[in-house]
C-alpha cells in the first residue's frame, strides 16, 4: 500500500514548450470546413424533424389538439392539425430550412476568416501554448 502513495524521486523529464501565433486564416479553409459543418447540422435538423414528427404522430397528440383546436373553431372552419402536421410538410419545411442553413453557414464561415485576419492585422494575432506533458 505505501507504493501507491511513494512519489517518484527520480529526474523529471524537461518540460517543452512551443508558444506559436495564429495570424490568419484561410479562407478557402474555413469556407470548406464551414460547408462540412453545416451538412452535418443540416443532416442533424431533418433527423430531428423526422424523429420528432414520429414521435408526436404516433402518441396522439395531433389527433387530439385537432380535436381540440375543432371543437374551439367549429366544424365549419375546415382547419386539420393533421393535415398541416403531414410527413410531407414536415420534412419539406425541415429540408428548406437545412439548405438555408448551408448556405449561410458556408457565408458566414468566409465572412468571420476575413474579420478574424483583419483583426488579427491589429492586435497581432492570437497566442498559443503547446506542452509536451
């Protein structure tokens, strides 16, 4: 048991450090990684909207909100939850709203590289620590 708590008292191995500088960005980078990262959200949003319309269409809810919603409104006002709520709507809704996200997404990415290679013409760039431990 006194091994587990006995410090090693041998020499230490030197610690290295390298401080490097980020100066800028390329845009082209950023612009492709951006478009990357908003294909795997946009693959993320119409998964999400395909899990929760399953989960909501099968426990019920719009049937009963629509009946909610009929007996409020009348009969004759001819407006269906279920209808408005359909699998097609749905993901039609989601897919636009996925592809509006990739495009901004991959303009924004191109956008914030060049402020950040502006900014960092200011102030010098931001420093970074590496260790070897």
């Amino acid at each position: 048991m006194a091994t587990l708590f006995k410090r090693n008292s041998g020499p230490k191995e030197p610690v290295n450090q390298v401080r490097l500088k980020l100066r800028s960005i390329d845009v082209w980078s950023a612009v492709k990684v951006g478009f990357l990262v908003s294909i795997a959200l946009g693959i993320a949003t119409l998964v999400g909207a395909l899990l929760l319309w399953a989960l909501l269409a099968n426990s019920g809810i719009f049937s009963s909100l629509g009946g909610l919603l009929t007996s409020v409104l009348g009969e004759g006002s001819g407006f269906s939850l279920e209808n408005e709520f359909s699998f097609g709507n749905v993901m039609s809704t989601a897919l636009s709203l996925s592809l509006l996200n990739i495009v901004l997404t991959t303009a924004l990415s191109a956008v914030w590289a060049v402020i950040f290679n502006l900014i960092s013409k200011l102030v010098g760039g931001v420093s970074v620590t590496f260790t070897n431990n």
